[in-house]
C-alpha cells in the first residue's frame, strides 16, 4: 500500500505538462476509504511522511464513503 502512495505521487509528479522532472506538484489530493485496507495510507498520512518528502507541495487528503468517488482531479 505505501508503494502504491508513492507509486501515485510519482505518477502525478511526472504526469504534470508544465513541471520537470524534479519539480514536485504544487498541489497533490489523496482519496481513501476507511477501513484496514487503506490502513498503510493512514500511516502515512499520520506521520506526515509525503509532507516531510515533498515540503513544497500540498498535500489533501480525502476520505472517500465508498468507491463511486474516485475520479481523475486535475
């Protein structure tokens, strides 16, 4: 599960047109649901660990009551 955070965060890192490659995202928006599944992410999200990573980047958390809410956020 934290591999697929980061995995996501690369992925939005890189998907931006008008950044470089080492630029991180100014703004990153994290979608999970409740539950022992997301549990990894919940971690994270406690200790700060991506804010620590990437200081310059925003970071929203959303907590989602089922899976009909996720969509692509540009």
């Amino acid at each position: 599960m934290i591999g697929l955070a980061l995995l996501t965060f690369v992925f939005v890192a890189c998907a931006s047109g008008n950044q470089t490659a080492s630029q991180a995202p100014e703004k990153v928006t994290i979608a999970y649901q409740p539950g022992i599944n997301y549990a990894n992410l919940l971690i994270i999200k406690q200790q700060q660990i991506l804010e620590k990573q990437f200081p310059k980047t925003q970071f929203e958390w959303e907590e989602l009551s089922n899976g009909g809410g996720f969509r692509l956020i540009r």
